[in-house]
C-alpha cells in the first residue's frame, strides 16, 4: 500500500498540513509547494465525490422513519418518530421472500458454477487431447455475446421442458439454478483456464507418481492451490449473479394465480416500487431497500479487501 | 501417465458442456432463425420471411432512435467514467506528497477507496429505486431538495429530471457512472501500485511537476487496463436494460416519454414480451450481437500499442 510509505521510511508522518509545510530545502520545497493548491482542489474532489455516494444512501435509511407526509413534503424533513413500522411492513410485503429466494437460486447456482467450471478449465488447462482448442474457444466465445442474442428462446426453451419437467420450467428455482450456472461458465472457465495453467506442474506429478487418481488429484492437490484464482472468480460471480435482472424478469414470472412468486430480490423489489399500491407506502419501500442493502454492506465491509482484489485480478486477465 | 485419462477428461467436460451447449449456443443459435421469421412466439406456427424483419428493423424510426440512444451512451459512458476514474484513482495513489519526499497517495485513501467502490456491490434494482427517489419531481426528491435549498430550482416547479424528454437519458447516465467510477478506480489503483515506485522517484528528481508525471509515466504504463475498462463499459453501454427500463416513463419496460430515452434492449423486451413479436426481437438481438463484436474487436485492434514491460 502505497499509504504506507511513511512507515518504510522510518519517518514519522507529518500529514497534517505537511503538504505546505515545507520539511527539507531545496527540491522537497518546490514539489511541497507545487501541490499545495492542487491537494486542496483534489481534496475537494474526492471529498465532494464520497458525499455524492454516502447522501443518497443515508437519505433511503432516515427515510424508512419517516412517514409519507415527512417524505413528500420536503426532502429535509427529519423523522418525527424513529420506529420500525415501516421495516415490519415491507417484510410483510415479501422483501422476506424474495431474499430467501435469491439466497436458495445463488446457493445453487454459485455451487454450481464453480463445481463445473473449475472441472471444466482444469482438463482444458492441463491435459492434452484432440478438440482442446476447440472447446475451449467455444466457451471464450460466449463471454462475447450479450444475453440478449438467447433471450427469447430461452424463455421458449424454459417453458416447454417446465411441460416435460415440472420443477425446471418457468418461475422454478431449479431451472434459474441452471440458466444461471450456463450463463456464468463462459468467464468462469477463461478465468480458471488461465490460472490453472499457471500453477507447477510438479506437485501434481508427485501425487500421481504416489498413485493418486486423476479426479483425487485434482480436487485434493489442485483446488487446494488454486484457492487464490478460486475466491477471485467466486466473488466476481457472485455480484454477477446477485445483479442479474433481465434473466429473472424474463424467467421468474408467475404462471398462473396459484403458482407462488418466487421472485428474485431485486426483480421483487423493483416490481414494489412499480406496483401502485406500493407508491402510498414510501416508508415501506425505502425500508424494503434498507432491508436489502445491510446485508451486502455487510459482508462487503467486512471483505472489502478481498472484493476489491479479487474483482480487479478477475478482469484484468 | 498409469492411470487412464480418457473417461476422466470426458467425465469432467460431459456436463459443463453440454449445459453450455443447450443453454447458451443453442438459443444464440436458434435466434438467428427466428430473426428470419414471423413469429409471434406464442404459436408454434410462423412463416420463413427472409431479411424482412431486418429491412423493417432500419425503417423503424422507434428502433433507429434507439440505436442513436445507445451509441449515446456508448461515447459518454467509458469517456466520463474513465476519465472520472483516473483522475481518483492518480489522486488517491500517487497524487499526495507529503515531506518526506516518497511518492504516495492523499491522506484517507483507503477510506474514499472503501466508499467509492460500494455502489459496485449494490444491486441494480437498489440503484434503480434509489434514483427514483433522489430523481423524484416533487419537493420530497433528493435533488430537487438540494436544489431548492440552493434556490437554483423554484419550490413550485421542481425539475423533472428522469421524466424530462431531454435530459431523461442523461439521468440514468448519471446513475450508470455514479456506479461505475468506484470499481475503475479499483482496477486503476492496482494497476498504478504495480507501476515500480522508483520510476516517479526518478521524476520527482528530475523535478517533474504531477501533471507530467500523470501524463508521461502513469498514463502509458496503464494503457492496457484503460483499454479492458473501455471494452467492458461498452459492453455494458449496449445493455443499462435495467436502469432505463424502470427509471424512465412509459407503461412497459419505459424508454419515454415518447421514445426519448428508448435504447435497443427496452424496445426488444416490449416486442418480445408486451406486443408478441418475437421474430422482430430476434432481429434486434442479432443486430445488438454484431454491434457487440465489431466494437470489442475493433476497440482491441484500435487501441493496440506496444506493451511496455516493467
């Protein structure tokens, strides 16, 4: 971390104010001196730029207090009474649901998609054998093509095997389970292919030398040491899979009146925000959003690092 | 090897790619035979039409309109957030000097990183209800709060924003690099910290000023990750399905008022679903498809120079 360049120095940092304070003649004094105006001006900027980020989002969780007269009356108005009506009310209204149902479809799917992907790049990566190359540009391709091209007949597709297959069809948690690992294979398998590429090939020749088989070795000595490109391609995937939107709206619609909602979180709670009985509720809705967005603050605080690095390794091969 | 390696490989490949097969190639596939029919998607019955979806694709005004949207989109999209994004990313990495003399970034940089990357993480849909909100054209709307505070805006005739048939599609552009900066400035600050240290040491010596130092040092030595950040928010440019379908009026999957914020995925979504013409909107896929790949290719190929090693 570059922030740290102070410690390394072994001198202690003079940060306050120390752009103009001007430490050692000469040189130092005219760089000191150059950034002044400037590091008030990008301050500024980067300071400007977080307000733009935290206002809004503070803005949605003060508005699940107030009432609806608070909210359309001013955008300033400060709840008059800090209750949690509103929280109860929108989890009433199926926030609750929709959260289990995104957790069921990614539990599945994120198992998935790792299971068959990294199963996938690792043959493709290590073993010679006559159509390699084809397969493998076969799945780099598809990371191309936007999923509009598949749209509509997929959603065809979805609905006559629901006809054969009653637990695949349309708004099944099984069959988004599967359009979902499909859809995330390609990246998955171009990532992984790169990485297993890149590990020794040693360790994995002493396995087998002590007579360990194909499928041991791989998930006993190879995953094991691809835990690092594992997790980076794990988290990419699961904010992919978490913001999906058109493939749930597209897939996930109810069937008929008796067929349960089995809606996706952010399909369900886009639909509350259309749906007009909702527009009275904007305590409700703002609770909704409240609801939603804890849990991903959550786990990103807590992994920030982790997400941030893994993210950024993920695209750049 | 002892061991056979013939029913292992063909037992790890068998499913991932006949999944991939059945789920992904063979819809890409099948849509560009109905792009050549009249399908209505709810019969089985359709008619082979040839290329008359397509002739009557680029006689739509609807579609050219949104095909003007999205190539909008394209240009100010990756310009904005990139330029935005590189601008932090130098700020918070290499832009602070404090005495010592070493080559770092402003104070809190881990903190505005932190920040600045969580709308990444936010679900679109959170995005989308959130702008509504800040983007509400009454007194109550976030931004037409800030403003009448300010007294730019006049409390009886707040700004109307997303609804605007100017300024609609500008909005949610503002939502798309709103969202976006954060994980450029990611990609960008890693890139910049694999940049070796001494390198800016020996400018600082030479007594380069910090713009020269962003343009001749920082800014070759980031071209590729530039060129993978433009390649993605062009991606991304084609779709913003989510945003504009929900933030913008217009009865289904938005685009109004009249057309004015309409792009190819909002037009393709209502023929398909709401008007029954699924062969139109296979057309419309294949089309968005082919301006996909020209651009990665040609953005690749452009924008190809010389990789610097260091």
């Amino acid at each position: 971390m570059s922030t740290n360049t102070d410690a390394t120095t072994g001198i202690p940092a003079q940060r306050s104010g120390g752009n103009d304070e001007p430490r050692k003649p000469g040189k130092q004094q005219r760089f000191a001196d150059g950034g002044g105006v400037l590091n008030v001006f990008s301050h500024g900027f980067l300071a400007l730029w977080a307000v733009l980020i935290i206002v809004p989002l503070i803005w949605i969780v003060l508005g699940s207090f107030k009432n609806n007269t608070e909210i359309g009356d001013s955008a300033w108005s400060w709840p008059s009474h800090w209750g949690f009506d509103a929280f109860t009310r929108a989890w009433d209204k199926g926030i609750g649901d929709f959260f289990v149902s995104t957790v069921i479809v990614l539990a599945g799917s994120l198992t998935l998609t790792m299971l068959l992907g990294s199963m996938a790049a690792y043959v493709l990566a290590r073993y010679e054998f006559r159509g390699n190359r084809v397969i493998y540009y076969f799945f780099v391709a598809g990371a191309m093509f936007p999923v509009y091209l598949a749209l509509v007949p997929l959603f065809f597709m979805m609905k006559n095997l629901g006809t054969v297959i009653p637990w695949l069809g349309l708004n099944q948690y099984a069959g988004l389970i599967l359009v979902y690992t499909a859809y995330s294979l390609p990246f998955t398998v171009f990532f992984l292919h790169s990485f297993f590429r890149s590990l020794p090939s040693a360790v994995h020749e002493a396995a087998m030398i002590d007579g360990c088989s194909h499928t041991r070795a791989f998930f006993q000595v190879m995953v094991p040491m691809a835990k690092s490109g594992l997790i980076s391609v794990f988290i990419f995937n699961v904010l992919g899979q978490w913001n999906q939107y058109l493939l749930p709206l597209t897939l996930m619609q109810q069937q008929s009146s008796s067929d349960p909602d089995r809606s996706m979180l952010a399909q369900g709670l886009m639909n509350l925000a259309q749906q007009s009985g909702y527009a009275s509720d904007f305590p409700g809705l703002f609770a909704g959003m409240t609801i939603a967005m804890l849990p991903v603050l959550v786990v990103y605080l807590s992994f920030q690092r982790q997400v941030q690095a893994g993210l950024t390794s993920a695209t750049l091969k | 090897m002892r061991h056979r390696k013939t029913p292992f490989i063909l037992g790890f490949l068998v499913v991932p790619v006949a999944l991939y097969i059945a789920l992904v190639i063979w819809p890409y596939l099948q849509t560009f035979g109905y792009s050549l029919t009249d399908w209505s998607g709810a019969s089985s019955e359709m008619n082979f039409i040839g290329l008359d979806n397509y002739t009557a694709l680029f006689k739509d005004s609807a579609f050219l309109g949104a095909l003007r949207h999205n190539l909008l989109l394209l240009v100010v999209l990756p310009l904005a957030t990139i330029l935005l994004a590189l601008f932090f990313a130098f700020m918070l990495n290499v832009g602070g000097r404090s005495g010592t003399g070493g080559v770092q970034g402003v104070r809190g940089s881990a903190f505005y990183k932190v920040v600045f990357f969580f709308p990444q993480v936010l679900s679109v849909a959170i995005l989308s209800v959130l702008f509504q909100g800040v983007y509400r054209t009454d007194k109550g709307g976030l931004l037409n709060g800030v403003l009448i505070a300010l007294g730019i805006v006049d409390e009886n005739h707040p700004w109307d924003f997303a609804s605007n048939p100017t300024f609609g599609l500008w909005c949610v552009m503002g939502v798309i690099v709103w969202s976006g900066v954060g994980f450029y400035l990611v990609l960008f600050s890693a890139a910049m910290q694999s940049i070796p240290k001494d390198i800016y040491e020996a400018a600082l010596l030479d007594g380069a000023q910090r713009g020269t130092t962003f343009f001749k040092i920082t800014l070759p030595l980031l071209w590729e990750s530039i060129q993978t950040a433009w390649v993605y928010l062009a991606i991304a440019a084609m779709d913003a399905f989510a945003l504009v379908s929900t933030m913008t009026p217009g009865a289904y999957y938005g685009g109004g008022p009249d057309h004015h914020s309409e792009i190819m995925a909002t037009l393709l979504m209502r023929n398909f679903i709401t008007y029954g013409k699924a062969g139109y909107a296979c057309a419309m896929g294949v089309v968005i498809f082919f301006i996909t790949l020209v651009l990665s290719v040609v953005s690749l190929r452009v924008t190809r120079r010389e990789k610097i090693e260091f």
